[in-house]
C-alpha cells in the first residue's frame, strides 16, 4: 500500500499561523489532536510508499516544510515533487501530463 499526499499540512499551527498572517487575522481553529499533527507522526509511518505532492504557488503550505516530511518519512520508496505554478489543489488541473505520470510512477513502485 502507499500514501499520496496532495497539498498535505505538515503542521496545524504553522498553518493557522500563517494563514492568519497574510489574511488580516481571519483565524484557521487548529483541532487539538497530535494525531492530526503529521510532523510528530511521520516517523510512525509504515506504508509500502510515500508520494508528496506540492504547488509551488502556495501561500500557507510551504515546500521546504513537505519535503522535510517526506524525509523524515522511516521508508525508502518515498519522494516530494514540487509543481511549479500551481496554487492549492490546482496540480491535476494545471500540470495533468506531470501529476500523471508522478501517480503513475509512483503506483508501479508499488507493485
């Protein structure tokens, strides 16, 4: 089995922080759970794969913080691709040909 990740979070507060920042203070409300806080968790992670994928357009999920993630991931079948002008969730949308062959390749890592 494998994971991929599109825009994922690497940690909520970071993210309401920043998010705040560059809104005039409109709040993100963190769930308290460090279930949900992937930076403690990922060196937990057993699946067979990691795939991270990241816009590099993105204003309040930084790339250098997914890919730490993706490093810290304890498994060796594991990468982070950075899409460039792609904002949040725009990467199948604006670079279809890429994403594809990414989950491709990644998929046949799996088998």
């Amino acid at each position: 089995s494998g994971v991929i990740a599109e825009s994922p979070y690497a940690s909520q507060d970071t993210l309401a922080k920043r998010f705040g920042q560059q809104n005039d203070g409109r709040l993100v409300k963190p769930i308290v759970s460090d279930k949900l806080e992937p930076m403690k968790n990922i060196r937990n992670f057993r699946a067979g794969g990691l795939l991270v994928l990241h816009g590099a357009n993105e204003k309040y999920i930084l790339s250098n913080e997914l890919d730490a993630l993706t490093q810290l991931a304890p498994i060796s079948n594991k990468k982070f691709i950075d899409f460039a002008d792609c904002d949040h969730l725009e990467i199948p949308f604006k670079a279809t040909q890429k994403f594809g062959e990414a989950v491709d390749n990644f998929l046949s890592s799996l088998e």
